[in-house]
C-alpha cells in the first residue's frame, strides 16, 4: 500500500503525514509506505488544488483540509478491503 501525502511542507502538510504515520502504525499495516509529495507538478498531476492531499494507492481520498486520526484510519481500511 502507497500512502502518498501531497504538500508543499506547510504545517497543515506535516500534520497530515504525522496523522498518517500514526494510523498506519495503529493498524500494522507492515507494507504499507508514506510518501511525501512536495513537487507541484506531480500533486498537480493528481488534480489537487488545494493542499494537504492524502492519496492512497494513486486514488485522491482527501485534499484541502487535515482529516482526523479516526477518517484516516477509516480511509486506509476502506482502501484495504477494495
């Protein structure tokens, strides 16, 4: 699983990868890999206007704004059972 935090390094971005980081932690997730994503061009790619995004597995799941520990971790395991 690609965990992929799309930001420029704002503290909104850094709070995301740090909610992230720690869901993935909560649920074990021994392959999964948290990236962060600071170039314009790639988050552009995604069709991200406004930063923090969350992409998991390529699929944009949040943008805009931080999503608590409880929706991140809702998010991982919805991904999961896809």
């Amino acid at each position: 699983m690609k965990l992929e935090i799309l930001g420029s390094g704002c503290a909104n971005c850094k709070k995301l990868e740090a909610v992230t980081k720690e869901a993935v932690g909560e649920l074990a997730i021994a392959d999964a890999e948290v990236v962060k994503v600071t170039d314009m061009k790639a988050i552009m790619g995604y069709g991200v206007m406004s930063t923090p995004g969350l992409v998991i597995d390529g699929k944009v799941v949040s943008s805009g704004r931080v999503p608590s520990k409880a929706e991140v971790t809702s998010l991982i395991t919805t991904a999961l059972s896809v």
